[in-house]
C-alpha cells in the first residue's frame, strides 16, 4: 500500500506568531470518522483527537517565523512551512495530498494540491488537527506575556479587542508588521 501523506497549515490570517503546517502519515488502523477539519472541532474535541493521531501516525511539524513571514509574504511563508513539516516525517511519502491550491517545492516528492482538503481527505484534515492544536499552544503561552491582548481566545486574529488592545498598547515583537492594519501603525 502507498504511503500517503496529508498537509494543512494554520495561521495564516493572524495578526501574529508564527504559521504552523502539519504532516501526518495515518497508520491503516485510525478511526477515519474522527478526522474533520480542524475549525469544526470543539477545543477539547480538537485535543483528544490531536493526542489520538500523534500516538497512532507518523507526524511532524514545521513552522515559519513571523520574520520569515514579512520577508517572503504568508503565501510563501506558508509553503516554507509545509516543506518543512514534509521533509521532517520520519518516512517518505509515495504521495502528499496538500490542502489548497497551492504546493511547496520539494525535489523527488510527488505533492497534489486539494482546495477544501481538510474537509476530503482524512491525513489532511488530521494534519490541520495537529497544526490548529501545536499552535493554539504556542499563543496560549505567549498570552501568558502579552495578556493585554486577548491572544488566548483570538488566536491572534483581528478581533475588535485585539485591535483595540493594539491601539492603546501597541506591536509587539510577535506582531505580523506587513499585515495591515499594523503596517499602518509603524
């Protein structure tokens, strides 16, 4: 049987952090109905669920720096993730089913791109599991820092109290300074 791989990332419309991709390699035996893309699941749903396709997948993840993410752009920020998370597994795929439209360059690798993958194809939407789970951590615990700006129930996305919390304490060094409105701001 063909070793095939899926690959989502998260992130990308924050206003801050990192952009997070996942790889996974589901074993045959995963129960396939728990797999939903990650934005439908509860947050204790999208836990349980992350804990249960790390202990039984080949994973891996890759991330983008806020510094990388202005100096390529989201896009290209985004797929340097993914690369990333590809080129950790501990085995090569046959074949990596991407969600999007888009696919990272990589040598030797056969990648397909799947607009709505989280929603089709199982390994993607558990590689959107793990990436929405590892990084809603990550912000968890900058939030613990910056707790001004409400990182741990917005992600770090636009909301009216980030952008007010932007406004009255400023950027950050984990603010995205391209992304508008905070370009604005400098």
């Amino acid at each position: 049987m063909a070793i095939i791989a899926g690959v989502d990332e998260v992130g990308r419309g924050s206003l801050m952090g990192p952009v997070y991709a996942a790889a996974v390699i589901l074993d045959k035996k995963i129960d396939k109905k728990l797999l939903k893309d990650s934005k439908s699941l509860s947050k204790n749903d999208r836990e349980k669920i992350a804990k249960y396709i790390k202990q039984n997948s080949i994973w891996s993840l890759g991330k983008a720096s806020v510094k990388e993410i202005e100096k390529l752009n989201i896009l290209n920020a985004s797929l340097l993730a993914m690369k990333r998370a590809i080129l950790k597994l501990k085995r090569k795929p046959k074949l990596v089913l991407i969600d999007g439209n888009k696919t990272p360059e990589i040598k030797n690798y056969k990648l397909k791109s799947i607009i709505k993958g989280d929603k089709k194809i199982p390994s993607v939407a558990a590689a959107s599991i793990i990436a929405k789970v590892s990084r809603d951590k990550l912000i968890k615990n900058l939030s613990k820092k910056f707790n001004n700006y409400y990182w741990e129930t917005n992600c770090g996305y636009g909301t009216k109290k980030h952008l007010s919390a932007i406004k009255k304490y400023g950027i950050t060094i984990h603010h995205r300074k391209t992304f508008a409105p905070i370009s604005k701001l400098k």
